[in-house]
DNA sequence: GCGTTTTTGTTCGTTTATGTTCATATTATA
DNA sequence: TATAATATGAACATAAACGAACAAAAACGC
C-alpha cells in the first residue's frame, strides 16, 4: 500500500503549509481536480489527512511514525469492510471493539448508536471520544506501540466487570472455517470480551483468507455476523457462516 | 471536528484580546458578520468561546478546554519547564506521570530511565510506547476527549494496585501556596496517585500562579520539588516550597 | 497486436459555504 | 420607560466544491 508519486507530493506539500486547496495541488501537479479528490479520498481511508471543502488538512493525532502505522497495508480494502459493515451494524446498548486497524476504520466512521463503547486501543479511543453522547471506556493496561492497545492479564480483568450486547472484532488471518490471532496478547483481550458478549461481529477483508497466524479465536460460525469485502475462497468449508459481502 | 483557519485565526485573536467583536472579526477576515457568527455557534459548541451580544470571549470557567487548546496555550513556557524538570528527574523504579500538557510536553523529551510508567493520559501513552525497553501501563476509565485521559472512580480504583516511586504531576492553577485542579475528575485521579507515592514533582509554568481553578489538590509543601520557569510572585506564602526554575 | 484493467478526465445534478435581506430581540440612552 | 441604534437568527440566493456516472486514455498481460 505505498503511496505514488503524487500523494507523497500532497503530503508533502500538507506538512509545509498546514492546508491545501484542491484546485492548487490540480494546478501544481498537472492532474484534473477529480484525480485530487480522488488521491485524498484515499488517503483519508489511510487516515492520512482529513478533507474539508476545497481542500485537506493534516488530522490532528497523527505524528510521523503513526504515519507508517496507518499505511501499513489493504487500507483500502479495510476502509470498505468498515464501510459495509456500517449497514449492518444494529442499534445496541453496549459495545466492545477490540483493537484492530479495520475496526479502527469503523470507529472512525461510524455514526454511534450506541450508549456505551468499551475499547482497549488507544487510537479508537482517541477517535471516539470526538463523538458526543457516548459514555466511552477505555481498558487500561500494558501499551503496546506496535497495535497502540492495552493488553495483558490486568486488561482481561478488567473484562470480567462487562457483559456486552455487541462485539466489533477483527483477527489476523481466517483458515479452515476458524479465525486465528497472531499474538497471545491480543487473543487473551479478544476471547474474554467474546465470552462476555451476546451478539458478535467480526471484520475480515479478503486478504485475510490467505493469511497465517498461530493462535486460534474462534470459530467462524460462532460469529453472529462475518462482513468481507470479498466472498471466502471456494474449496473452503464454510459450514453455515452468515457472510457479508 | 478539526477547526478551519478562520477559526483558528479567531481563537488566536481571542486569546490575545481577551474579546472581539463581530464586526471587527469579519473586516479582519474579509467575510461577512454572518460568517463569523456561524463560526462562532460551531465553536461555542465546542465549548471553545463563551457568546455575548456583538462578539465572543474566551470560556472562563470552562472545566477543560480541549488538550489541543491547552498545548498551544504558553508553549513555551511549559516547554521550558519540561525542560528544566528533565535536569532534576532521579532514575526511579516506578513512576506516575499525570494527564497535563506540561507533563506530555516533558514525556515527549524524556530519555526514560525508568522501569516502570504508568499514566492515565492517551497521548502520554502514545508518546512513551515509542520508547523501547520501558513498562508502560495505562490506566483504564471514562475517556474525554478534551483532556485525552481516563478518569472516574474504576480509574482511581485502579491506583490502588500501585505504589510509586516517583509521581510528575501538574496542575490548573497555583494559589496561596497550594495547588488547584480545574476538575473534579482529575482532582480524584492525581490526589488517588499523591497518596501512593514517595517523591512528588510539580510542575508549573508561570501562568499557573495567575490563574483560578476550584478544586484543591495539595499543599505545595507537599511536594518535593516544584519547577517553574520564573520565580513565583512576591508577597505569597510559599514557606519552605523548594522552587526550582 | 488485442482485449482487459487501471487511471484520468468530463459532465451534471447535488451539497456546502457564504452572502443578503428582513423581521425580531437586545442593548444603550434620552 | 420609551425610543433609537445595533445585533441577531431565520430564510432565501448564489457560487464554488463535491460525488457519481460515464468516457477517454494509458498501462498491462498475454
């Protein structure tokens, strides 16, 4: 998911004059406004900057090295999981959502409906909290830079005090009718809030079909609700999962 | 959520006039009055600016304004202070950073040497994951957005698995020789932080000495070192306060 | 080379930001 | 308190920016 010439010339541009206008990066860079919009379009999905009529801005929380965080990989794949899963999200009391750049993407899109929003990421904390009426609760424990989320067994603890009406949950990689997490950490936070919990969905784009990783989840039929971006690969045993597509 | 220029442009106008008017408003910024009055409503609801009839003023009993506003707000003087206090920070085992704008500024220039961090501050947390070889902990809680930091009572109960050794704290405001917080929120997380701690920092920035704020948090007596970056005014009871500055 | 996919440009109906007008509300003052 | 001066919000108007759909061009794979 490297960004081409132009976006890193846009971004350029954007940390030395603090905004841009459509219309001049157009005019700058030889390309039609619709290419413009369409570069920040995308790198917005990529948390990359934040739009505003007739131009973009930096976001405000994001630092140099979260940069590399956000553009990691399949943003845009994530990005349109997040935005498919927005339909389907029904109005809930409670919520977990774990720690996972998809469901990052659905935080920062999503349009909240709900009451209570329990996290132990950092960065969907931080983006949540901008939306009002929400009674929002973050997970203490031990910080990881790399997922920017608290885990350990004081967090897991911590769990035992919630019961929610909905799950937001990601993983690592999906195989053989099973999701699977690529840290212990991770899995431990993950299954106790999954225990916990009435109603459960999980995000996976497509790229995840392929994917390894060591600790098993959870089975894929245990998930009320699975949203892709693309249908599983045939061959697979599927059994009766409710996938979204 | 982000504020555009010309907002920006009237919260800097504000902070150095105190008030402004409308109509000064739009001549400066070249649009007319019901511009700036709209700009003014999307403000106010941000809890940036108080409204009264033909222009604006700066909130003055505003709990917290947002974290933002706060580290743009006497930059200097709280970097100086950050600055200053690194000079004088012991290696310690275990230690508490608060959720304040100069103890973020003073985490983003720590060489840590420390063990353990615990702080109830997302941005602190961020800032000190980078570092390698450091425990970091983060405590859980209600997040607000305009403090980025976790409080409530689960927070506070949270404060009692710790003892300290070392506690970086700020504060709102400096009276009479005693520190003041601006909300009860924070009050009740630092105050649960003093009481399990051996050495206790403070920093404030000259500012503070000033300014009113109307929970007590503790004597000034109490702590071990309070940093400043100029002397505190005559004529205050600062009794055997160790300043630094 | 030729069909396919990806990228870019163009058009057009819709949305957004701003300006203008005017009836009402607020403040000043006589 | 009555009256004038001013500020305000709501309604409407307009121009710029936008997204979506389609068309053209370029890049790619075979």
């Amino acid at each position: 998911m490297a960004l081409n010439e132009r976006q890193t010339e846009i971004l350029n541009t954007l940390k030395n004059e603090k905004k841009v206008a459509v219309a001049d990066l157009a005019k700058a860079l030889y390309v039609s406004e619709a290419t413009i919009r369409r570069d920040l379009i995308e790198m917005k999905s990529m948390g990359l900057v934040e739009r505003s009529h007739g131009g973009a801005i930096l976001p405000e929380n994001v630092e140099e090295v979260s940069i590399f965080f956000r553009m990691e990989k399949n943003a845009t794949e994530k990005e349109r999981v997040a935005t498919k899963a927005l339909l389907y999200i029904p109005t809930f009391n409670s919520v977990f959502i774990d720690s996972s750049s998809t469901a990052l993407a659905l935080a920062e899109r999503i349009d909240l409906n709900f009451k209570t929003v329990v996290t132990n990421n950092l960065q969907t904390a931080l983006q949540l909290s901008k939306k009002p009426n929400i009674n929002l609760i973050l997970l203490g424990g031990h910080v990881h830079y790399n997922t920017h989320s608290a885990t350990g067994s004081w967090t897991a603890r911590q769990l035992e005090d919630f019961s929610f009406d909905l799950m937001i949950s990601s993983c690592a990689a999906v195989l053989n009718g099973c999701a699977y997490e690529r840290s212990l950490d991770q899995k431990e936070i993950k299954r106790a809030a999954f225990e916990n919990c009435k109603y459960r969905i999980l995000l996976v784009d497509h790229t995840k079909f392929g994917a390894h990783a060591t600790y098993k989840l959870a089975e894929l039929t245990s998930y009320d609700l699975v949203v892709t971006d693309a249908p599983p690969p045939e061959g697979t045993d599927n059994g009766n999962v409710k996938f979204l597509y």
